[in-house]
C-alpha cells in the first residue's frame, strides 16, 4: 500500500499552500476525468490532456496516469468511482461534465484523503477540490466588451449570444455588459446559444429577421461563431456586421492571421488549461512546489499581430 506524505505548514504564497504530496513516495497514479470530445472547445481540451500526458510521462517516469472521458455526468461519476477502488488514485484531476451531480462524488474522494484539482466548471459546494483551475470568465467578458466599446460608436447595434445558462455565462456577459456601459451601443437582443454551432445558426438566423441594422455580433463561443458566421452568409448580410466569437478555434484563427474583417479579433479561454492542471498536480506529487488555491489563466485579444502564437493547427480545436 502506498505511503502518502503530505506537505504540511508551507507558508502560503500568492495564496498557494502545500502541493499534494513530498517525493518520497517512489510512484503516483494521477486519475483525469473530462468530458469527451462532443464540440471544438472539448475536442481540444481532450487533445491538450492527451498531449500533457505524454509529455509528463516521459518527465516523471514514476507518475502513471489515468485518462477517462465521459458523454454524461453518470459516465463521469462511475469513472472516478474505478479510479479509486482499482487503482488507488493519488490526485484526481477533473473537469465536471455537470456541477451538480458530480458534487458528492468528488467531495466522496477528497474526504478520503486523495488531493482533488478542479477544472473550469466548479462544483456546486466551494472549498471541496485543493487546486481550482479555469480560464477568466471575468476577463473573457470584459477583454470582448472593450474591444466592442473602442471599435463601435454612439448608436451602433449589436446581439449578444450568450452560453449554456450557468454562473459562468453570467460572468461573462456581465462583464460584457459593464465594459460596453456608457458607450452608446444598443444592444438589440440576447439569447442564449448554448455554445452549440446549430443553436448558435438558429438564434442568428432569427435575429437576422428581426433586425435590419446590425453592425456587430458578439457570439462568446468560436463554435457559436461558426453558426453565425453560417447564417449570416446564407442570408447574404457578410459585409454587414462582423463577428467575435471565444476560445481560440483554430479555424478561427486562421482567418485571422489572414486579416479576415468579418472575424477581427478573438478573446482566449485555453481548452490548454487542462495541460495546465495535470502539470501543477503531477508537480506537487513530486516536489514541495505549492500548488494548491486558485490558478485563473488571464484572457488576452487576439488580433492579427498576435494570432500565429494561438495557433494549434494539429488540434481538433
């Protein structure tokens, strides 16, 4: 039976405390539960985990690692029940497929002494999870909102497609929101996509009817974008507005880096962010590296200056 050897009394620095474990132990077992690939952004977040996997192998050859992809909370919840009774988990890396039911079952883990890294989509109950990991759902939000509020003028109509309804949506667009205020630009409608490209083609093709003037759309989601950008071209309206969607598909990028004026910029929200996870666990395994609290990845423009540095071209995503 594994020794487990926790850090104990570290000082806490930029509000990081002890990693999950010392070096003494002579192997480790990290599990990873995510979603499967069923959209872009999880297509490439399971591309990132795979990559970061590899990698980590080959660095710290006494870490084994456990990958598991889940199409439903169900799924995801029995994964990580086998990663504890069969192979004796020493850190749980997840991203939720739901917040809710997988709640208990990562509070089940943590309760037996396995050190728990959350990813994106937090639990229903804070303080469960040591290391919590996401992008700036803020940041996303605002970054999109200044780049609106300095390109449009007094006047200038807008729609807004928002995500799946969650606390994190509503980050997004109240940021959104407060860094377009004072600006002058009316926003004509607001519904939500569901980060989905279908439902994103239909809500766009509804405001298209509806609205004879719109100079601008902010989808927050590339695969939202990609249902704009669809509708918007079969309704033959592409010299009219411009779009900007999120998270860096590469397909998006690249009609960027190609000066595409229907796509001007993009915001970033990494799916790279689960290499980022697995990376601080598997360093607090085997090191006194602290790496428990709060790591939010900074949202960035991506403008043609800067594209060809977001660019993954062998992702999925």
């Amino acid at each position: 039976m594994k020794r487990r050897h926790i850090l104990k009394g570290a000082a806490l620095s930029l509000a990081l405390a002890a990693g999950p474990a010392l070096a003494q132990e002579d192997s480790y077992t990290i599990g990873v539960a995510i979603p499967s690939a069923t959209h872009g952004f999880m297509g490439g977040l399971n591309y990132h985990a795979q990559a970061s996997i590899a990698r980590l192998e080959e660095t710290y050859p006494q870490i084994e690692f456990v990958l598991t992809t889940a199409g439903d909370a169900g799924k995801m919840v029995n994964d990580i029940e086998d990663m504890v009774a069969t192979r004796g988990i020493d850190a749980l890396v997840v991203l939720p497929f739901e917040s809710e039911p997988l709640t208990s079952p990562v509070q089940a883990v943590k309760e037996q002494g396995i050190w728990v890294t959350v990813v994106d989509r937090g639990l229903a109950v804070e303080g469960i999870e040591d290391l919590y990991v996401a992008g700036d759902n803020t940041g996303f939000g605002r970054v999109a909102g200044e780049y609106f509020a300095e390109t449009l003028g007094e006047g200038d109509n807008i729609v807004v497609l928002r995500g799946i309804p969650t606390t994190l949506d509503n980050e997004r667009v109240e940021a959104f929101e407060a860094a377009i205020e004072g600006s002058g630009i009316n926003v004509l409608d607001m519904q939500h996509g569901n980060w989905n490209r279908d439902d994103a083609f239909n809500v766009m093709q509804d405001f298209l009817s509806k609205y004879d003037d719109i100079d601008a759309v902010w989808a927050a989601d590339d695969d939202m974008a990609i249902g704009v950008l669809e509708a918007i071209a079969q309704a033959g309206r592409e010299d009219d507005m411009w779009v900007v969607g999120g998270a860096g598909m590469k397909e998006i990028i690249a009609r960027i880096m190609e000066g595409d004026p229907q796509i001007p910029v993009n915001v970033t929200y990494p799916p790279a962010q689960i290499a980022t996870a697995i990376e601080l666990t598997a360093l607090g395994l085997v090191s006194a590296t602290p790496v428990s609290g709060r790591f939010i990845i900074g949202s960035q423009r991506i403008t043609p200056e800067n594209a060809e540095q977001f660019y993954f071209p062998d992702s999925p995503f």
